[in-house]
C-alpha cells in the first residue's frame, strides 16, 4: 500500500528508524529516496534509532501542515513514543502510525521485542475523548490482507486524529469470502463485524489481527462436531462502540456465549466478551523460539480455540 501511495500521493512523507526493511516502509522508500543534508526532493525521513525524535519530527510537519505524514517501527517500541503519540492525539493531528511486529511472533528477537501489554496501551486512546468529545485516536489492527487495505483507506481518509496501524511480523491466512471479500472488509469501517455466522451460533468468536485466521481453523473443527460458530473481527473496538447500540447488538448480542483470542493482554478483549465468556491471552513476556513452535506453547491454535470453547460451551 505505501508503494501505491507514494506515487500517488505526492504530498505524503513517510520516516522510519533502522527498520525500514523490516517494517516494510521500504515499499514507499524504494519508490523515492530520503531527505539529505542540502537535498529535501524525497520524501522519505531516515530517523537513526531515536522513535521519540522520529514522532516528533513527524507530528512538526503535520503541524506545518500541506504534507501528510507516516511513520514505521515495530509494535514494542511505541513505548518510547507515548509523549508523542499524546501530543498528537491533544493536538488532533492526523499522523499515520505504522507498528509492525503487533504480538510475541517476532521470532529468536524474544521477549525484549514481544509488544504483550502494548496493544492495551494504545487502544486506551480509542476510550479517551479529546476536547471535541471524538475518540482521540483511531485504533486499527487488520485481520488479513484484504482488512489491511481497508484499514490504510480509513487511515488516510481520517483528518482529525491520529491513526495506529497494527500489523503482523508473520504470514496470515485470508479470511473466507462469502461473495466479495474487499466490500465484506468494508465493514471494518464499524470497528467490528461478522465474517462468517451459522444461524442461531451456540457461540461467538472474537479477535483482532492475525488471531481471527486462528479462530476460523478453530470454527472448522468445531463445526465438525456439531457447535454452531460465528466469528467476528474487531480491528477497532473504539469505532465498534461508536455504532448504535441495533449494530453492536446485531454482531455480540447480549447474553451470548463469546470466546476471545488475543496475542495480548486478555484486557484486550474483556469489555466486548463479558461475563458470559472467556479470553485466552497472554499474561507473560513469553519465550524465544520461531513463532510456529510459540503458537503451539502458548495455544495460539485452532485445536486449543476447539478445548477452551468445548469448556466454555460446557
């Protein structure tokens, strides 16, 4: 997507610290160069390793305004960015914040790396207003390549606050198509919706990112064994309780059975699967090993969403 941009925006400026390749801002880069001493034609700013200093520079030329701004590193290091991302929330600047690395998959890195208690952290922008009673950020973590477009559009389209932009270190399985999967995506504009549903589900699926892929293998075997499913994606639920209470009411009706995932906290997820339900989430740093081996520990798999949910239902 910041490759189409950057040849189709031309007022756009995206900045990345030494991880260009890894976060994959490269893709606008390599459709221009950076900023250098005595040279401002690119339209790329190389930021060294300082995030903060990258935020900053960042949320300035927003200020200055005529440029739209973009800025990349992984998901853990957003810590280092909190006065930033504060200043831009209260000053209600559109800077796009891209986070790779959302979740404890980033491989032989280990826990140092593993943004666990960061997505908690900066979903809490989405419940804080700022002076205009809006939500003082627009949270958003896609569930697969299709959401990802519909995410960059909503970022781009948003003008009056910030954008996260939460994405994965691994592959992701697309999600089904019922007909369309870019106009189903579409409803990720609500903050959550149904992807796919049985009629009258004995139980909802909730998550966000690479975790709704995770629930559909488990969808598969649980259908195989006679439970109803429906599986909901929910990349912001800041926008999800912005819709009328029909909508919510339509996608996690009251008194339903849910079942969580998240890569997270389980905070993440705890406001939208209440009493009735449960969560499975991280409560550690974790380990170091390849994300496929920490899948399997940490039960980020479609046979562990089949046990916890045979529990619940039970």
């Amino acid at each position: 997507v910041l490759g189409v941009l950057a040849t189709k925006v031309e007022n756009m400026v995206c900045s990345s610290a030494d991880l260009s390749n890894s976060d994959k801002t490269d893709g606008f880069l390599k459709k221009t160069h950076s900023f250098r001493k005595g040279d401002f034609s690119g339209a790329f700013f190389q930021a060294g390793v300082s995030e903060l200093t990258m935020a900053c520079v960042c949320i300035g030329m927003s200020l200055h305004g005529g440029v739209i701004v973009a800025c990349g590193t992984f998901f853990v290091f957003s810590d280092y960015m909190k006065p930033a991302i504060r200043m831009a929330a209260l000053m209600e600047q559109p800077v796009k914040f891209i986070w790779s690395h959302d979740a404890f998959r980033v491989g032989e890195d280990g826990p140092t790396h593993e943004p666990v208690e960061q997505e908690a952290q900066i979903r809490l922008m989405e419940k804080l207003k700022n002076h205009k009673g809006h939500n003082s950020m627009l949270v958003l973590r896609p569930a697969d390549v299709i959401e990802t477009t519909v995410a960059w559009k909503m970022a781009m389209e948003n003008t009056a606050t910030p954008t996260a932009l939460i994405l994965s270190r691994q592959n992701i399985t697309d999600l089904p198509a019922k007909e369309n999967r870019y106009d189903e995506a579409l409803q990720a504009e609500k903050g959550a919706y149904i992807v796919e549903s049985d009629a009258n589900p004995d139980v909802i699926l909730v998550a966000s990112g690479s975790e709704v892929s995770t629930l559909e293998e488990g969808a598969a075997l649980l259908r195989a064994d006679g439970v109803k499913v429906r599986v909901v994606s929910v990349p912001s639920e800041g926008l999800f309780r912005n819709q009328s209470k029909e909508y919510q009411e339509s996608v996690i009706p009251t008194g339903s059975k849910v079942f969580g995932l998240t890569a997270g906290l389980p905070v993440n997820l705890e406001g939208l699967v209440g009493a009735n339900g449960k969560v499975w989430g991280l409560e550690s740093f974790g380990f170091s090993a390849p994300y496929k081996v920490l899948d399997e520990k940490l039960g980020f798999t479609g046979k562990n969403v089949y046990n916890q949910v045979k529990e619940l239902l039970a």
